[in-house]
C-alpha cells in the first residue's frame, strides 16, 4: 500500500499488521463496550458517558515515526482500541475501576493513576488508566476513568494548545492554574455533597421507620418515604369499603406541595392530620360516595378529604379550597366552582359542626 509515512520496514510491517488485524480490533472495541456497558447496568452505576475509538492509520503511523523504535510488534502498542468512561463523581472512578477489574484482565506494570500526580495544573490529567486484556488475543487495550470536569479541562486545555509545547505568556499559565484548582475543588465538592445527601436520606429513612415523624422535617425525601408506609392506607381502605370499591394506587407525590402550603413542617404534623380529621375526611368520602356506585376510588380520596377537613374545619372556606386544588393541578377558573361545590357539600357534615 502506498502512502507518505516515513518509516523504516520494522515500522512499516507493524503498520501492515494493523491493517490484516483491524475487523478484530473493531470487534474488540464493540465487545469491551457491550460488557462495560452491560455491567454498569446491572449494578446500577450511572455514569456521564462511554466513549471509544480504534486508533487511525495516520495516527498509528505518526506515532511509529515519533518512537517506532520502542515496539517489538503491534502487540507492544496498548492503545490501538481506546476507550473512555467519563463519571459525574470523583468516587464514581473508583466503582468503574472495581468493575473493569472484575471484567478483564488488567496489566499493572503499565497502568497508570494519574491521579496521584499532584502538580497545581495537572487536574486535567488526573484520569486513571488500565491497560487490560481480552483471551484469546495478543493486544492490549486502554481504558481511562475520568470526571466530566476532568474531561472537560483536557479538551479546554488540548484546544487552547496548552501542553502543546509552544510555551505561552506566563499570566494564561497562572489564570489557567487558578481555574484548574477551582475545578478540582467543585469536583471535589460534588462528590461530598452527594455523600453527605445519602447519609441524610438513610438517616431520615430511619427515623421514618422508627416512628419518630416529629423529628422528621417535610422534603421530597422524607414525604417519599413517608409514603413507603402507606400512611393514607386505612383511610383509603375505609373510604373504599363504602362502595366496596376497588382503589387504584396512584403517585401521592404533589401533595407534598399542599401540606407546605397548609404550613406543615414535619411528618409528625401529617400524622396528625390524619388522627385529628380522619372521621371528618371519612364522613366528606361518605357525603361524596353515598348515592353513587362507584366501584374504582384513587388513592387519592383519603389526603384530599383529609385536606377538605382541615381547611374548612379551620375556616379556610372555599378560598382554601381553591388555593389547595390550584397547588394540585394549577390555577384554574373550574377549581373556584368546585371549592364552592364542595363547601356546600361539607355544611351539613357531623365533623363540622362538633
């Protein structure tokens, strides 16, 4: 084949080589993906990307005419099928490394951590990289573990034309350096803030579980797992005894906006609700329910009747009525015609006069 590389005929069989054995590179780099990829599904690990690549002739044949010298064979050359898993955490390298090690074999002598370099301006550079094995085959392949930030510097840097050898003004060098420190400690903060949210959650979790709700502050989390102990379960099955209804399980998720609107603060408060204004919501359901035929109810009948209780029994009126119905579905002209509706349902309800 002809072509313009300068090489000598060592370098120039290597190169031959590559060209005979480029389908099996091309498999290989499929296969290192497919498993990388299959195994991170199966242990949940989410990560920004997986990239690969085949190394190109040009760029094969460049670098046998800059160091040719240095390989017996194509087999030498580690880097023919490169691949890159990029992560969002700094710790989440550590896992993808974890799991390359389970996947391949994995050639320590000439792998490197590159995070262990501890210049001021190496953070884009701080990858770390595996030189593992497949059977059945001489090459060798690499596979970098990087952050998105990290990821992100090296490409800023590679296309700046820093590290490119051609020596530049010492004040970008400087601005370049405080921007890498920056980055490195938001890569580092990230992580940590991640940290500390799990222990958060599995804290909140626990004192959900343990039963102490007063101690337990309203958020996402915590009403989440709230839920997860179907709180709203004997009303509901109540309700739905009426009718012998069957209940039809649905997200309660946006009510956790209503009770911050009501001005709840814990779940202990929510407890509570459903203690003090459970009959009230139960007689609601049966003014509701009394002369119809229904068969299905949501899962959604036992908070908002609790919510109607709560509301009317502390004067909201049909203002509170349909603010609460505006905070579930949104504003609407429809929600004031059906606050009225159900204000004049409740009138004669037991619970409201007591």
């Amino acid at each position: 084949m002809t072509n313009n590389y300068k090489l000598d005929a060592h370098c120039e069989a290597i190169l031959e080589e590559y060209r005979r054995q480029l389908p099996l590179f091309q498999q290989q780099e499929k296969a290192v993906c497919e498993r990388i990829r299959n195994v991170f599904d199966e242990a949940g690990l989410l990560v920004a990307s997986v990239e690969s690549r085949v190394k190109a002739e040009a760029s094969l044949a460049g670098k046998l005419e800059l160091k040719g010298g240095k390989y017996k064979s194509l087999a030498d050359i580690t880097d023919i099928v490169g691949v890159r898993v990029i992560t969002f955490y700094v710790d989440d390298v550590d896992k993808v490394a974890s799991a390359v090690e389970r996947l391949f074999e994995v050639d320590w002598e000439n792998s490197v951590d590159k995070r262990k370099y501890s210049e001021i301006d190496s953070f884009g550079y701080q990858s770390l990289h595996y030189i593992c094995h497949l059977p059945d085959t001489p090459y060798r392949f690499e596979i970098q573990m990087r952050t998105v930030l990290q990821h992100a510097w090296a490409n800023m840097n590679h296309d700046t034309g820093y590290k490119s050898g051609v020596e530049i003004p010492k004040r970008y060098v400087r601005n370049l350096s405080r921007l890498a420190g920056l980055l490195e400690l938001v890569d580092e903060q990230f992580s940590q803030i991640r940290s500390e949210l799990t222990d958060y959650r599995r804290r909140i979790r626990s004192l959900v579980a343990s039963g102490n709700l007063n101690e337990v502050p309203i958020d996402a989390d915590s009403f989440r797992s709230f839920l997860e102990m179907e709180p709203f379960g004997q009303l509901n099955r109540r309700i739905a005894a009426m009718n012998q209804a069957e209940i039809q399980e649905v997200s309660l998720m946006h009510y956790l906006a209503v009770f911050q609107a009501l001005g709840f603060k814990t779940l202990g408060d929510i407890g509570r609700l459903i203690t003090d204004y459970g009959e009230g919501a139960y007689q609601i359901a049966c003014y509701q329910m009394g002369l119809t035929d229904l068969d299905i109810v949501s899962s959604t009948v036992g908070p908002q009747n609790l919510c109607f209780a709560y509301i009317l029994k502390n004067g909201g009126g049909k203002p509170g009525i349909k603010r609460m119905l505006d905070t579930l579905g949104g504003e609407s002209e429809s929600n004031a015609a059906m606050a009225a509706f159900i204000v004049e349902q409740a009138g004669g309800i037991p619970f409201m006069n007591q």
